[in-house]
C-alpha cells in the first residue's frame, strides 16, 4: 500500500452541507486506519474522496506523494471495503472480496 496524504480536505455539498472541514491525515505505508465516529460526521465522505468517487472541494490528496484530486478512480490503484462486506449480496464473501482483484486481472493464486 502506498503513503496517503490528506492536506486540509474540505467537501462542501452544493446545499452548502459542510461535511469535512479542513482534514489533515497522514497514513503511513502499510499502515491499517480505521475512522470512526457517528453518523453523518464525514467518514463515508472522506473515503468517497480518497478513492476518487467524490469530488473534493478544496485541499489536497496525495497516494505515493501524487497528487490525485483530479484522477479518476480507476486510475488511483486504490480500493474501498464496506462494512457491510456484501456490495453484491448475490455473491459469497470471497466473492465480493475477490471481485476488483478479478476485475484487474490479478493473477487466481494472488486473489
């Protein structure tokens, strides 16, 4: 996994719904993160941001020390797990794990 860099994110919603203000986190190269916090405090909105699925209002994210504000998702070799594991409940488990690794052709005894 490469370093992840935050430098005062912010997402403000078109309503003018602050829903980060300002975030600065640094996640190190292998480093495990977990956000937690109630309902409605920004955390979905950050993860959004970092993988490319939000647009970020101001401030910068960086992955290996590149900038990717403007990169689209399938261009940051980034990925997100939900807590809820089924995205595709139709799958099992492996399956919804297994299903972007697949999607990128990762060799069957990697995945």
């Amino acid at each position: 996994m490469a370093h992840i860099e935050l430098d005062g994110v912010t997402k403000v919603y078109p309503d003018g719904t602050e829903a980060v203000s300002a975030l600065d986190l640094d996640i190190g190269d292998g480093e495990f993160v977990v956000l937690v916090g109630p309902s409605g405090c920004g955390k979905t909105s950050v993860l959004r941001m970092v993988a490319g699925l939000e647009a970020i209002s101001s401030g910068y994210v960086r992955i290996g020390g590149r900038v990717v504000n403007h990169l689209l998702p399938k261009d940051r070799d980034i990925a997100m797990v939900f807590q809820n594991y089924a995205l595709y409940p139709h799958m099992s488990v492996f399956d919804n794990m297994a299903f972007g690794l697949r999607q990128r052709k990762t060799p069957k005894p990697e995945v």
